[in-house]
C-alpha cells in the first residue's frame, strides 16, 4: 500500500465560511490596528484591513471555546477595541470589504456585517454604482505609492469616466446587474486596472489579484543580539543562551499580558560568518512571559529549527572539509508579528464552562512540530466521505442525531484508498458483514447499481482489509486497518 493512494483527511475538512479580511471603520484606530491579525494595512486614517485568516484556526477555536457565532465572537473583540462605534465588514477580498462598507458608513449602521450570509450577500449584490466607485479614489492613491506596474492615474480616471458613459448609456442599476461580463471584457475595453477592480468585485477566493497590499508595521519590533565569546554547535548550551536571551525580550515587553507573538526570527551568524534567517511561528498567539523562567514553547520550537538546519548544513557541505555541525559564533532573536489581545478577551474565553482543557489544547499545538487534527462524524452516504475536519477544540458532537452515523464509522478503517482495487471474491469464512451503503443512487438511472455491502476481509497472517461486494457480485478492496 503506498502512500499516495491514501485519501488525504485535509480534503475533507468542513466548510466553515471564514472570511479572509475585514475592513474596520473607526475614529479610533490609532489605539490599536492589530487587534484581530498581526497582517494589517491602513487604508485611510478612519479605514483599515485586517487580514484574519492568517489567524483562522485560533479564532475558530475561540468560537467553539465561547459556543457562539464568529460574528458574536468578533464583536465581543471589537466591542471592546472600539468602544462599538465601528463599522466592520468581513468578507474574502478586501476590494467588496470596502465596497460593502461604504455603502454601511452613508447609512451610518454600525456594527458588523458579513458577506458570508445571505442577507448582506443580497444587499452587496443590490448596490449602486456610487458605492462601487466610492473606494477608488483612495485606489488611486495606495496604486501611486506603491508605483503599480502599468498604472497612470489620468489614464484611470478617464477610462472611469468612459466606463460611467457607457454605464448609464446601457441603464444598469448596478455592478451586478453586468455581472455577465468577465474581466477580460472590461479590460480590453476600458484599460487593466478597471478590468482588476471588476475581478475584484465578484472573486471568491482569497487571492489578492493585484490588490495593493501595503502591511502596516508593527510600532516596535522587539529584539535581542548576542556575540558569543567561543562558538557552540550544541543544542544544550545554545538552549541555555536562548532562555536568557528570552528573558531580555520579556523585559521589551514590560510584561504587557496582553502582547502575543504570531511569528519570531531567529538570524543565526555560522562559524564561516554566514548568516541564516529561520522562523519561530506558532499555530496559536503566543504569551511569551506568561512562560517565564523556562520559556518551553519558544524553546521546542528553536530546537525544531536547529535540528533542520544542521541536518540541511550537513546535506550541503558533506564533501568539505567542516565540522560535522556547524558551529554558531552568534544571533538575534527578533518578534515579527504579533496580535494584541487584551487580558479581559482571555478571561472572558477562560470563563467559559467545558470538560476540555482548551489552552492546555492550544499550548501544546505550539510545542509541537506537527500540527494536531480533529475530526467528527458526518452524515454522508459515502463511507469515505463519513466524517469532517474540525478545529482543534471544536464541537466533537454534530447538530443533528448522529448515532447511526457514529455507530457505523466505529467500524470503518482508519486508512482509505483513493480509488478501490478490484479482488478476488473471498472465503466466506475469512469475511464478517458490516453495513450496506449506498451512493447518491438517485442521480443514477439504476438506483440498485450504486448499492455496496462493506466486509471486513482478514487474511491467512490476521491482517484486516476493507472490502465491498457491489451489485453484480464483483468485490474491491477499499481500506486497510490498523
């Protein structure tokens, strides 16, 4: 059985709806940008984006943890940044983040909306050209600074002027009612960047296409160096180095409990003065002091790093005359992103009633060197397909009555094949019955050709395999147990 035959579990993760970004609109953003991601960039002085999905896991933890809806969770988080006079506006691309909020800001609504549902979905599909238009002057600007490639603000603004022509030459209410036109069409009638900003405006993934991203930096990047007095090239005493140097980065911090670290980097300087840049990053923010004197987490993940990096350097210089390990002769340990979460969000989450410890969950998922996965059933006509990814810390139980289904997958295997291999039909003493299932027979023109009855199939060593018996009596072998 090779490995690329097995069907990959991360496939068959739930659709969960995150948005990728948010568009933040607020008199007080100056108090702080990086309340909900460490990837922020500021639009103008009342507008910024936050892109959230580079923390989806932890958010979506949270909402589990909290047993809400992730528009209750985020409100609770900018309630508080922002006192509730905001406007917030989550969907997939920032362009209808900023389309959709310009339509909420006339309208003065605060509070939050996404795209992901079915009313606000509806509205964005409503809206007039007026609010389409409403973001690209502020386009023009983030385009000039960043000098895009191919952009000319004149040229832009007369091909906006022609394509409002031709608009209301045409009688269309509104963007979608063109909807029907590709981008290609707008650009090779109206220029390359109106055509990107159409893209933009009905793209459902989170690409940026073009979008001119401009990260806001962090106000301070904590960071330490240090110059050893004699190289070293084992992982106890750079261990013992690192803790101290860890300690000298809590005091940047002033022991501020509410600054947790996305990302760290780690600039290592070699005995032949080559210097190396790898990453720290942790699937979950990060309380560096709250880890204080031993610093456990940054510590595993360091030794992570050192164990790839020598292994890398011994792969690259085998055939020279070096040291088996490279020795290290100095560093700089430097925070790169970080997202500020306020103690009373911590104490709001650690309130919450649950038989799960879920920071013990999280803490130990920073430690590892291999992400943790979950899963649960779900009802699905398909052995294969029985069950779903879920955050770590997620609801285990399904909404729906789910015993039959649980029931069934306590006896299906662990290893599936991607495509199921055709056998000989087996000895009816080495088969034991398990469950017939059946596919979406209903989109078949012969319903009883899509009928399966599943066995488990032990051969003459004891070993359990999957297997099936379709209609016509043929039999495939479709798992393997443990």
């Amino acid at each position: 059985m090779t490995t690329d035959r097995i069907i990959q579990l991360d496939q068959l993760s739930a659709g969960d709806g995150f948005p990728a970004y948010v568009a933040i609109y607020s008199d007080q953003l100056s108090g702080n940008p990086f309340a909900l991601s460490p990837t922020v960039m500021q639009w103008s002085e009342q507008i910024m984006i936050c892109r959230v999905d580079h923390c989806q896991q932890f958010w979506l933890a949270q909402q589990q943890r909290c047993a809400c809806r992730l528009e209750q969770l985020f409100e609770r988080v900018l309630g508080h940044h922002f006192d509730n006079s905001y406007i917030a506006v989550f969907a997939n691309h920032p362009w209808q983040c900023l389309v959709y909020l310009a339509y909420q800001i006339q309208h003065k609504s605060q509070g939050i909306y996404f795209l992901q549902s079915r009313l606000n979905r509806n509205i964005f599909k409503s809206l007039d050209w007026e609010f389409w238009f409403a973001p690209q002057q502020a386009l023009m600007s983030h385009l000039e600074a960043a000098r895009a490639k191919r952009f000319n603000a004149d040229s832009f603004r007369a091909r906006q002027s022609q394509f409002r022509r031709f608009i209301n030459r045409m009688g269309l209410a509104g963007p979608f009612a063109l909807q029907q036109a590709d981008h290609h069409a707008i650009t090779r009638r109206f220029e390359g960047w109106l055509g990107k900003v159409w893209f933009w405006t009905f793209d459902n993934s989170a690409d940026l296409h073009g979008f001119p991203w401009v990260a806001l930096d962090q106000p301070a990047r904590p960071a330490v160096s240090r110059d050893l007095e004699y190289p070293v090239n084992q992982w106890p005493y750079i261990e013992v180095l690192l803790r101290e140097d860890f300690e000298r980065l809590c005091e940047q911090f002033n022991r501020d409990d509410s600054e947790h670290i996305n990302r760290m980097l780690w600039q290592i300087t070699l005995f032949n003065y080559q210097v190396i840049d790898v990453e720290l990053s942790f699937r979950h923010p990060y309380s560096l002091h709250r880890e204080i004197p031993d610093f456990k987490t940054a510590l595993y993940q360091a030794c992570y790093v050192y164990a790839d990096l020598i292994g890398k350097l011994r792969d690259r210089d085998k055939d020279l005359d070096l040291p088996e390990s490279m020795p290290f002769i100095g560093w700089r340990v430097e925070v790169c992103e970080r997202i500020h979460l306020p103690p009373i969000l911590w104490d709001l989450f650690a309130s919450e009633d649950g038989d799960v410890n879920h920071q013990g969950l999280f803490d130990l998922q920073n430690k590892l060197s291999i992400p943790f996965e979950s899963y649960r059933s779900q009802a699905s006509f398909y052995p294969e397909q029985s069950f779903q990814s879920i955050p770590i810390g997620g609801v285990a139980e399904s909404s729906y009555d789910q015993y039959q289904w649980s029931s069934s997958s306590s006896l299906r295997p662990l290893f599936y094949y991607q495509a199921a291999d055709e056998i000989e039909a087996p000895a009816p003493g080495q088969r034991f019955f398990l469950e017939r299932c059946s596919s979406q027979w209903w989109l078949h023109g012969d319903p009883e050709s899509q009928i399966m009855d599943y066995f488990v199939l032990r051969d003459r060593r004891g070993r359990a395999s999957w297997v099936y018996r379709n209609f016509d009596g043929r039999w495939f072998k479709q798992g393997e147990y443990c």
